[in-house]
C-alpha cells in the first residue's frame, strides 16, 4: 500500500480564524484542525460532544503546531442551545469567525426494513440537520462583514448507492443541496459556502462502526487500491477555505480515487 508523504503546510489560511464542529479524536475533523494550524491559522476553535477527548485534542493542537490561540468547547449540534453558544463564544474568542468546517454527522449500518424512526432521525437530526443550525447561527456575522467561508462535509453516498446506508446517503445527499441553495444566499454577502465528498477515508470512529471486511472491500474499489487518509480530505478542505477557490459557490468536490 503506497500511502503519499504528508504534505507540508504552506501558508493557505494565514491570519484567518478557523471553527471546526466534531474535531477530537483521530477522525477527519481533528485532521482538519491540525491542517488549519499548519497554514497558517490564527485562531483556532474545535468542538466535541465528548469532554475528555476534546480536552486531549486541545492540548495536543497546543502542543504540537504553532497556532498562537487554539480553544475547545463543548457542543451536540442536535442542540440549538449548544450551536448558539459555540458560534457566539468562536466569535468572541476568535474575534470573528473567518472559517467554519461543519464536520459534525453520525453513521450507522441498518437495512431499511430494520430502521426505527429514532435511528432514521438521529442520523438526519446530527448530519444534515446539524450542519443547517451551524449555517444559520454563524451566517448572519460573516454577512455583516461581508466576508467568510463555509465547508460542509458530505460524502459519495450522497451519490452513490450502498446497502444498508439509506438514512446515511439521504442525510449526506441533504447536504449536498443545502450546500448548493445556502450558497447562492450567501455569495449575495461576498460569502463562500462549498462540500467535500469524500468515499472512504479510514480512522478509528469508522472502524468501530463498520465490519472490517466491508471497510476492506470498499477500499480495494479505490483507484490506489487503499481508503484515503483523514489528512488527504482535510488538505482538500484546506484549500476551499482558502482565497485559492475564491470563485467556488456551492460545489461538491469528490475526495475519491473512483468515479463519484
């Protein structure tokens, strides 16, 4: 397995602010926020549903790069309360919000038959639903500065078809679309809102909720024959924070080594 060397940074989000919903732990979130850092942020703020995982990710962002300010909050996106008090505290000790990386969403493995409304509403309620509470509570103030960016985390099965993923592929598909309606709104206030999509990029909250055997089969599909590394979509994240995708309003990008 041909994995590539880990990208240095290069300066991509100097002197921006960057929010980052679900980012402790090993998962594509805490990726994105070790990115952030290594271009160049200079302020970071992560949020977590779990106290103690988002009190290590602090300290070993802290730690480990050279971001002058990271904070970590506690936050359940399925919570309007919580959404309100994380953007104002991200726009209080960020002072203002440059970036926001809605990352939060929830998996599961069930064939239709078997799914219960509260599986079918909680996968929705946190993926899609979430990444609507975090959009809307943090809109109004990039508007007003007429300035920010949005990046949502979808995924190919809100294109493509997997057994087993009905409430997962229809949460990610929503996604899709709320990025492409909310994006048109925001472009009229200079905002920038995009995706990306990724297929399968392995971590340990994936393992956990996943048979291993599949995990192995959807990988060996890939073009390279292996999963993506969580940094590999954080790089791509990166870059549609950055002035570099300054004319993308609503797109999709596929993170993905086979036809999306």
């Amino acid at each position: 397995m041909n994995i590539p060397q880990y990208v240095a940074g290069h300066g991509l989000l100097q002197g921006k602010s960057v929010l980052i919903t679900a980012a402790a732990g090993g998962g594509i979130g805490f990726a994105a926020a070790r990115r952030a850092a290594e271009e160049g942020c200079r302020a970071l703020m992560i949020s977590d549903i779990h106290a103690q995982r988002l009190e290590t990710a602090v300290a070993q962002l802290r730690s480990e790069t050279d971001c002058p300010a990271v904070f970590g909050q506690l936050c359940d996106v399925s919570q309007e309360d919580q959404v309100r008090a994380l953007v104002a505290a991200a726009e209080d000790k960020l002072q203002g919000v440059d970036v926001l990386i809605n990352n939060a969403g929830l998996g599961g493995t069930r064939r239709l038959v078997d799914m219960s409304d509260t599986e079918w509403d909680r996968v929705l309620d946190i993926t899609l639903t979430g990444t609507f509470r975090m959009t809307r509570a943090i809109l109004p103030a990039m508007q007003e500065r007429r300035r920010g960016v949005i990046v949502n985390n979808a995924s190919v099965l809100g294109w493509r078809a997997q057994k087993e993923q009905a409430h997962y592929a229809a949460a990610k598909a929503g996604v899709m679309a709320l990025t492409r309606c909310s994006a048109l709104e925001a472009a009229e206030y200079g905002v920038r809102i995009n995706a990306v999509a990724p297929s399968i990029a392995l971590h340990d909250f994936l393992r956990k909720a996943a048979p291993q055997e599949l995990l192995e089969q959807l990988a060996s599909r890939e073009a390279f024959g292996r999963a993506a590394e969580v940094w590999e979509v954080a790089n791509v994240m990166m870059f549609l924070a950055s002035d570099y995708a300054s004319y993308m309003a609503g797109e999709v990008v596929s993170v993905s080594s086979q036809q999306a």
